[in-house]
C-alpha cells in the first residue's frame, strides 16, 4: 500500500473511532540497549555503494511544512513590510507509524537549515505529493530560496502549517519525539487531523535518483 493509500486508510479509521469510547493508553515496551558507532569503526559499506543500491527501493516523494516562527527569515510583502516565510523541505523518507496513537516519521539530516525553524514551531504538515508535482518538489529541494514563491497553499487546521494546493493527502501534526540516527533524525509526529484527495491520480515516485 503507497503513502496515499496509507492516509486514506488513517482517515478512514480515525473516523471510525472518533464516537468510540476512550481507549487505555499503550504499553510502552523497554527501550534496547543502544551504542554509538565509534569514531575508529570502519563503515561496512561505501557511501556510493550505500546509494546505488538502496536507490532501488522506490518512495513516494512528499513536502513536509511548518508555519512561520518569529525568527523566520523574512519575506517582503506587496506593501515591502517583511512578513515571516513558512518552512519546508522535500522528503522521500516518510512513513506511517502506529495506528493507536496515529504517528508517522520523517527522516531530516542533521545538517539541514530548515529543520531548526520546523523544530521551533513544534508542528508540521506532510503533503504527499502527485505525480505531475516533480517541479514543485524540486523547488522545495533547493536551500536559500524562497520556496513558497507562486506556490498555493491554506492552512493546516490544527498547526496552521502551509497545506499545499494539488497533493495526494496531508497529514497535520505535532511533534511528538526526535530520535537520532546516524547522520539523520528520526522525527516522530502525532496525527491531529489529515484528508486524501478524491482523485485517481497517481503518487509522484523517485527510484533510482529520478521522478518515475
């Protein structure tokens, strides 16, 4: 089942429960034993290697947003008042995550300029892209433009985060953890509301370093 159909499936069964009565709180298992790779330990395999082959593996493509945050970098307005920018960036790494409670994750590099402002706004909007969205995902790849230029979007009802115009589903969040991973962070959102599009379209899809 594709990211799309994931969402719908939440939607369907977050209605379904809605009216239910309160349910008891999951058990929280004990976390495992953890170490960090040390500094003099050889990686098993390459970095080219490592992409080569897990390029195999095709994802959907989504646009994870967070509204604006007084210390955003600012945006002049039609009336050259400077306005706060929204944030967001391209993500091939999302996934659902538990049903009861409803999360997902999303992977964001360590290094990643937009990660901070999502940080500090503590909420996110995941829009799953379609797939004659490649352009769009390309513009939110790119670091230091203003990415939300010409782009349509309305809020999120919960977080108020861009929801954008044309995509498959959105997933309205709060920031529910942030796990380290390497290189990488594992961000843990809880699903507070989320819709699918009515459409037939198909799912925007990167394999193999390019848009299928």
């Amino acid at each position: 089942m594709g990211h799309a159909g994931m969402a719908a499936a939440a939607v369907r069964y977050l209605r379904s429960t809605k009216a239910s009565r309160r349910r008891e709180p999951v058990e929280v298992l004990p976390r495992p034993e953890l170490r960090c790779v040390g500094e003099d330990e050889r990686a098993t395999v390459g970095k080219a290697e490592f992409r080569r082959v897990l390029g195999n593996f095709a994802t959907s493509v989504a646009v994870v947003t967070a509204p604006a945050t007084t210390d955003a970098p600012q945006t002049p307005a039609p009336d050259s008042t400077p306005t706060p920018s929204p944030a967001g960036f391209a993500c091939q790494s999302f996934s659902s995550l538990s049903l009861d409670p409803p999360l997902v994750a999303f992977m964001v590099g360590r290094t990643s300029t937009t990660w901070p402002r999502i940080a500090r706004a503590g909420v996110f909007c995941v829009n799953v892209l379609s797939s004659g969205q490649g352009e769009l995902c390309r513009a939110f790849a790119v670091s230091g433009a203003d990415k939300f230029a010409g782009v349509a979007y309305d809020a999120a009802p919960v977080s108020g985060s861009p929801r954008l115009a044309g995509t498959l589903a959105w997933i309205d969040c709060t920031i529910h953890a942030v796990h380290t991973g390497g290189d990488h962070l594992i961000v843990v959102g809880r699903v507070e509301a989320l819709g699918a599009s009515d459409g037939d379209e198909a799912p925007l899809l990167f394999h193999k370093g390019r848009f299928l």
